[in-house]
C-alpha cells in the first residue's frame, strides 16, 4: 500500500457497493474496520452512520485518511488487531483483500482471535479474499505497462511500476515503484506479499477460531463460493 496513489489506482468498486450492501443487512451499530489504509471505504461506513473505529499499521495511510471527509467522525489507530476492544463491535471488517497481508499461519490465527475476542456474542466478521485456484497472478504478471498518478502534494505526473517475483509457498511477492514521470526520480518502492489460502483452510481456520456460522459467498452478487469463484467473501458469525 503506497498511500500516495493507492485511492486513484483502487477506484470505487462492485466489492464496495457490496460491503455496504451487506452491513445494512445487519444490525450494526459499532464497526471496526481492521486494515483501513487510506480510509476510501471506511468514510463511507461513518455516512452509514455507523460507530466506526478504524485501524492499519500504516501511519502515513492514516495520516491521509484523517484529512478526508468525515474522518472526524471515526477513531483513527494506528495499530493492527491487537488495538481491537474486547466485546466491543457488531461487525470487525476487512476489505480490499486485508486478509491475505496475513503471511503466516500464526498471524492468521492472531487475526482471527482477535477478532473473535473484539465481537459482541452475535457480531459478525466479514472480509473477501481471492481464491488461489483462480491463479490471478497469471493475469498480473502479464500486464507490465505501468499505471499513472498524479501526487496528491504537487500535482506532478506519476507512473507505478510493477515487478513481480512469483509465487512460493502459496505467497505471491510482487514491488511496486512510483516514479516522476517527467524526472523518473523514485518517490516511493513498495514490497507486497500476499497468502493465498484455499475455502476450506479459511473455513477451518474459523472454526477453530470458534465462529459458529460461516457463509461463504463467491462474488460479489452473493453466490455460493465454489472452487472455480475468482474471490471468496466470509460472512461469520460469534
Ligand atoms: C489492500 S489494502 C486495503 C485497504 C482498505 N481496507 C481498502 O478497502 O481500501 C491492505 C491494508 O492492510 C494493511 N495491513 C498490513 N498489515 C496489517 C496488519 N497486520 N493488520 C492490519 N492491517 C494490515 C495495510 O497497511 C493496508 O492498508
């Protein structure tokens, strides 16, 4: 996550309308949204009118989501789930993929547990995560015309640069460069690594966690998640 391009690169989308969707389906009152970055979503849960508290280790992407539109209405953390209150959130949420930042399978269950320790009895956990029998890394590493920017300080032209490492151990390693497009001076490098886990290790993996329900859909018109879904979306209950 490069604060400084990820809102133009990462552009409202059919996963947004549905996370909305999904949440006013429940009765929510206090929401956390665990791995906000830049807050592009979680602005929008606080004009739903939730009671929203929002956490990322990213200090600079918080930093850039205090400045948005009704970012005074939320409790910014930098932090990650650890910071979650106890018996405190109808909903913990994780979007835009969060759960694959999770390389290791002790992170994972961390994750899980606290998210199972932050719920009221009732309240539901809910991300989306891509399936790893969809292979989208194929489809990535294919495309390497970079991606363009504007810096949100000066205006000047940008270009992001992606190069990708492959994959090993089901953890997909790309870099993400963002250059001056005129200077080619480097503003920013990034690298990312995301796990990719099959439906059943997630399903088990949450119920070892100790969530009752767990509903799997497989995009994002809200059906069943099968082997060949492009990502699964987990809709869990405590
Ligand atoms: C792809 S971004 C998604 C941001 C946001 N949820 C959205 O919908 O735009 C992934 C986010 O996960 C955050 N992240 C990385 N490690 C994390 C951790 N251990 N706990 C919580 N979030 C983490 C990153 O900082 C980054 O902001």
């Amino acid at each position: 996550m490069i604060p400084i391009v990820y809102d133009q690169l990462n552009r409202w989308g059919k996963d947004d309308d549905f996370f909305l969707s999904l949440l006013q389906k429940l009765n929510i009152k206090q929401l956390a949204d665990l791995g906000c970055g830049t807050g592009r979503l979680t602005v929008h849960f606080a004009q739903q009118g939730y009671e929203v508290t929002a956490i990322d280790p990213n200090k600079e992407a918080i930093e850039a989501a205090k400045s948005k539109e009704d970012a005074g209405r939320i409790k910014w953390m930098v932090g990650d789930s650890v910071a979650l209150e106890t018996n405190a959130y109808d909903a913990v949420i994780m979007t835009a993929n969060v759960a694959q930042v999770f390389l290791t399978e002790e992170s994972w269950q961390q994750v899980l547990a606290d998210a199972y320790r932050a719920l009221k009895d009732g309240g539901h956990l809910i991300f989306d995560t891509r399936n790893p029998l969809a292979q989208a890394w194929i489809a990535w590493m294919q495309d390497d015309t970079p991606d363009a920017a504007v810096h949100p300080d000066n205006g000047d032209p940008l270009e992001i640069w992606t190069t990708y490492e492959g994959l090993e151990d089901d953890i997909f390693t790309f870099y993400e460069t963002v250059k001056n497009a005129q200077t080619e001076e480097v503003v920013a490098r990034e690298k990312i690594q995301l796990k990719f886990r099959t439906l059943e290790v997630i399903r088990e993996s949450l119920q070892e966690a100790g969530f009752s329900e767990v509903r799997a859909y497989g995009d994002w018109e809200v059906h069943k998640a099968t082997t060949r879904s492009k990502s699964f979306i987990f809709e869990c209950m405590k």
